[in-house]
C-alpha cells in the first residue's frame, strides 16, 4: 500500500506544498475531479475519510495482475529510476499509465506536521502509457533531485493506473535515502521495491 498527499491552494492560497508544486498537483485534481478538501480515494475511488479505512481493507488483498521492479540512483541533484512492469494476467482493454511520483515525510508547516507529501510526479499528466498487452515493458526516467529534500525521510513511488476507471492496478515504493549510497552500476534486482 502506497499513501500519497495532494495538496490544493485552497481554503488557503498560501499552502507552501501546493506553491512547491502547483502543476502536479493541479493534474491530480482535474484527474478525480477534486472540488472541495478534504478528499479521500482508494485506489482510484472515491470514498469518505471515515470509509477509507474499510475500503483499504477490502482492497488490501486483491491480487494485482501486474509485477513491478523498480530501480534507481542518486547522484548530487541527478536523480535516475527504471521500472520493469509485467503483466501477470489478462487485463480489460484500457489506457494504462504509470507514474513515478516522489513523495516526502516529516514536513512543517504553520505549525502542523506533514507526511507522504507529493513534491514530483514524472512524466507530466497524463503520464506514460503501458500497452495491456502481455509481457514485459521497460521505462526509464530522469528527474532533478531539489537539495531541499531530506532523502532519508523521501519515497519514491511508481503507480500504474487505469486511465479510464483511474483503479490503481498495481504500486511499488523505494526508499530514495537508498539510492543515494548505491556506487555502483544500477541493474535489475539490486533494490527490489516493495510491491503491494
């Protein structure tokens, strides 16, 4: 399970994790259709705050039909990641799309705490498509890394969604503060992300 956190410039203009970001977190909005705040979804849906907890439940073991291997490295402000996905099962006919999207814990701000803070989402909306064919796909992406970001308290997340549906079909998380440390060449297997 992956938690993520967008922030809106509203009922306050002055959010500094919206102004950090606002066309990131602009997209999302016009993705789900997000009027008011707070608004909480699950795996693409729509749900209340005080049903999220129920609705992870129901979804927390359904399986995926995808495998997702995530990889990556940190050198200065040069960020770098692949993704190896894999379609496990038959699918629906659908534009999927994948996501890498970086998000940061132990954040402050007028005087209230903050975690799973989206920073970056790569590629731009409306994110990178991954036929639903059978097999084996390969995407790779660079992306700056701010100095601002404490890496041991930032997450690299990678979501393939169904465009149309906006399910989450399957997710897979690092922990970035890994990558920074890693020398040597980059190859499949070396961090293997967490999927759920």
């Amino acid at each position: 399970m992956i938690l993520c956190v967008w922030h809106m410039n509203w009922p306050g203009a002055s959010d500094p994790f919206y102004l950090y970001n606002p066309t990131d977190q602009n997209n999302r909005r016009t993705l789900y259709g997000v009027n008011s705040v707070p608004d909480t979804y699950v795996d693409g849906t729509r749900v209340s705050w005080g049903g999220a907890a129920g609705a992870v439940a129901n979804r927390i073991n359904t399986p995926s039909p995808m495998d997702i291997v995530l990889d990556g490295n940190i050198t200065g402000n040069d960020g770098y990641f692949s993704a190896r996905f894999e379609w496990t099962d038959d699918v629906p006919d659908a534009y999927y799309r994948a996501y890498f999207i970086i998000v940061e814990n132990d954040l402050s701000a007028g005087g209230r705490h903050y975690n799973y803070t989206m920073r970056i989402t790569e590629p731009n909306y409306p994110g990178w498509l991954i036929p639903d064919n059978d097999g084996v796909h390969y995407w790779t992406q660079e992306f700056n890394v701010d100095p601002v970001w404490k890496l041991d308290d930032v997450l690299g997340y990678v979501i393939v969604q169904n465009f149309q549906t906006k399910q989450i079909v399957q997710s897979a998380r690092v922990d970035l503060g890994d990558w920074q440390t890693r020398v040597e060449e980059t190859s499949w297997g070396q961090i293997k992300a967490m999927a759920y």
